[in-house]
C-alpha cells in the first residue's frame, strides 16, 4: 500500500503555525514511507474564504518546501463530482430530502435543551411520506446508521467509540444548492485514495460520521491521527500574541524554514534527546504514532534558539539567498553576491535570525549612518589623529585580509602603548558608524581596503 496524505486547509483565515505543524507531519509521513502528499484546498465556504488566504498557504508552503505531489486541488472546481455523488446516494437510498424550516429546527431545538436533551435533529423527514410543504427548498441529509458503533482506532488518542445513535443525519447539501465541508471532505478523500488523514484534535467528532460516509459509499475509510492543538506558554488557546500570525510573518522576520519545521516537529514529537533535526533526519526519524497526545506549549525563546542553531549550520548559498532577500526589504538591491557571501561568514555565529543579520550589517552594503553619541565618545581629535596615521599604514598593507589586518593593528597599537580596543572602538565607529561589528580584522577584511580609505579619509 502506499501512503497518501494530504493537508487539507481553508482559506478563511491565514495559514499559522498550527496548521503548518498538520501539513508537516502529513509531508514527514508521506515522505517517510515514500509515498504521497496531496495539497488540497477546502474552499467550498465562499462567504469567508479570500484570494489572500489562498495566496498565503501557497506561498507558505513554497516557502516552507513543503512540495507536494498532487494539487493544489480546489474543492470548488470539483462541484459536478459532488452533485453526482450526492445524486447517487439519493437514488440509493443513502440520503434523503429534509424540509424543515429554520423556525422548526429551532423549536426542535429548544424542545430538546427544556427536556435535557442533547440537541440534534429528530430525523421527522427521514422515512417521511408527507407531501413536501410549498415554497421550501430541502437540505439534502445522509442517513446514517441508528444503531451499532463506529470505533476510531486513532494513531494518536487511540481506541474511540461513538455510538450511532448519537449521532443525527448530518447535511451534505445545504438549500442553496451546495455541498457541506464534512461531505465534501469524505468524497475527496475516497477520490484521492488518502490512506492517512492527519489533522488536529478538534475535528475527531467529525470522523465517526465521515467513517459512516465512507462506508456507505463501499469505501475503505483511511487511518486517522488527531493531533493536540498547540498553546501559548501561559496555557491559554494559541492567538497573536503567542505567535500565531501568518506563516509568512516568520519568513519576513528571518527565520530560516527548515529551523521553523525544526522547531514545530518537537512540538509533541521527540526522537530520543536531540533537539537539532535537519530535514533529512526528521524524515528518517519521524512517525505519526509517536507524537504525544497532550498539547504542547508554544516558546518562542526557544524558537529563536533554533533558529540560531540553523542559521549556524545552513550551507552558504541558503544563508545569502536569504540575506539579500532581507536587504532588499531595507533598500539595499544591488548587493554583491560576494560580498554577501562575506557577511554571511562573518556574521553566521552571532545573529539570531536573518531579519537582524541584516540590519547589523548595512553598513557593509552602504554608507554608514553615524551614531552620534558613539562618535563623540571614539572620535575625539585625538583619535582623528591618530586613525590618519593608521589610514597611511591601511593603505600599504601588501595584502587585505582578515590575519594580515590583525597583525598591523595589534603592531599599530603596541608602538604607541596602547591597548588594542583603544584602537579598535574609534576604527570600529568611523568604518561601521557604531560600536557593535563582528571582529575589527574582519570586518575591514569584509569591506574591503577602498571603503575603508574612504570611510577614514571621511572622518
């Protein structure tokens, strides 16, 4: 048999780490047994669905790597496969035509709270032989079954049992003519041959009627795995000011993607201690059975600790590739892949995310803005001074480098009695503007010997 997954989501809302953390280990299944990951989505909600939301889970999803083999499939482009199957479940007897009105249903309803009861329909239209009331549009119901149980042995929560006659005769067909997502979701998984249906722990009550569904229609239902939501370290449901925004927030505040999946993978997952994963590990190591049933704590300290971890062991190419794409948010266009590469050795160790990488480093890529309280400390007439001299000596060092640059330094200082720092910290402002740089030797090495005679020569 072969895996197939998919990640299924509506574009009512943006695509947010919880969601991402479903699509992820729907992807590390699939790739884990070198089966499917089929990306679908579950847009039949016109009223709320947006071309935004839409935009930002293919974005997210290019941008996390996260490929898919099949789609993306849109629920709203496969309407004709809907109406036929609906149709054939009324010719055989498995759905049936309901014409309550809304007045009726809510009288049920509150009937039914007066009593006790649990609120659900009564099933009045389900054997009927009335004559349909005039003016009324039906909803189309399935007919589930009212006796026996349905057991959901979940991947996750383990062995669930629901029984029947819990559960009333849910709509596939609302009165406007269109299909329901708890319907919908059945015929495309049947269609797509999904063998494993991974998503979060608030749609287990919809599987025992989606398991019905399937059965009724003679299809083999698939596995599922329900899991936990993901809280915010207070414990409270997750929301903005836990991290919950937009996948594509974390891309512009520079976090690497395979740092980002690192850090969600861990999140009701472990394999063993470790703590760092690339991606290739995560899919040699990863299965649905193993994630923990329990929710799990959103940190972002601890996200930022991985990403720095990442952003330490990411191969060259990724890092500049992200950095010109975070100097490009600040205006800097034209940067010298070069010279990126430069920057990203010098600055890889000490930056925890590319967004701060950037800004850190501008003043290799453009004229430096001058912190006026670091120049009036370190470039006193003295030091004016005293950094011409050592302009003349820059400008004849035979070869610029980061070891070469140290040597003639340290000796500059040494003939004058001077501490090293004394040197540095005024070299460091007029070449960088401020007193934060990597190491003085590379950072002139990075900027090169004409930007650094001219930035002296300015001072």
């Amino acid at each position: 048999m072969t895996i197939t997954t998919r990640f299924a989501p509506s574009p009512t809302g943006m695509l947010h780490i919880g969601g991402v953390r479903t699509a992820l280990f729907s992807w590390l299944q699939a790739r884990r047994h070198g089966g499917k990951f089929i990306l679908r989505v579950e847009d039949t909600d016109r009223e709320r669905s947006t071309d935004e939301a839409v935009r930002v889970i293919l974005e997210g999803m290019r941008w996390l790597g996260l490929d898919e083999d099949e789609g993306p499939y849109y629920q709203t482009q496969r309407y004709d496969r809907y109406q036929a199957v609906i149709q054939q479940m009324l010719d055989s007897g498995l759905a049936y035509r309901c014409y309550c009105s809304k007045e009726e249903l809510d009288a049920m309803r509150e009937a039914q709270l007066a009593r006790k009861e649990k609120p659900r329909y009564d099933g009045r239209w389900r054997d009927s032989t009335a004559t349909p009331p005039a003016g009324v549009t039906p909803v189309i119901r399935f007919r589930n079954p009212q006796s026996g149980e349905v057991v959901v042995d979940d991947l996750v929560h383990g062995r669930t049992v629901f029984q029947n006659a819990e559960l009333d005769d849910l709509i596939i067909q609302r009165s406007d003519g269109n299909p329901t997502y708890n319907f919908c979701v059945v015929v495309d998984d049947w269609d797509m041959g999904v063998t494993h249906v991974i998503r979060g722990d608030d749609h287990l009550n919809n599987t025992p009627r989606q398991i019905n569904m399937l059965r009724a229609l003679g299809a083999t239902p698939p596995a599922y795995a329900h899991v936990p939501m993901i809280l915010g370290a207070d414990g409270a449901k997750l929301s903005k000011r836990h991290g919950a925004v937009s996948v594509l927030e974390y891309q512009k505040e520079g976090f690497l993607p395979d740092a980002l999946l690192n850090y969600l993978v861990r999140l009701g997952w472990s394999h063993g201690d470790q703590e760092f994963f690339t991606r290739e590990q995560m899919i040699a190591a990863f299965d649905i059975a193993d994630v923990n049933k329990a929710a799990s704590a959103f940190n972002a300290e601890k996200l930022l600790w991985l990403n720095q971890q990442h952003i330490m062991k990411a191969k060259p190419e990724v890092l500049t590739a992200a950095l010109a794409e975070q100097l490009a948010s600040l205006g800097v266009t034209d940067a010298d892949p070069a010279m990126l590469a430069r920057v990203v050795e010098a600055l890889r160790e000490r930056a925890k995310t590319m967004k701060e990488m950037a800004a850190s480093s501008l003043f290799f890529f453009r004229e430096p803005v001058m912190d006026e309280k670091a120049v009036a400390k370190h470039l006193t007439a003295d030091a004016r001074a005293l950094l011409g001299e050592l302009r003349s000596q820059l400008a004849q060092l035979p070869e610029w480098s980061a070891p070469a640059l140290h040597a003639l330094l340290n000796d500059f200082a040494g003939s004058r009695s001077l501490g090293l720092g004394k040197v540095a910290q005024p070299l460091r402002v007029a070449v960088s503007g401020g007193t934060v740089s990597p190491p003085i030797d590379a950072t002139l090495a990075v900027l090169g010997r004409e930007r650094v005679l001219a930035r002296l020569e300015r001072c």
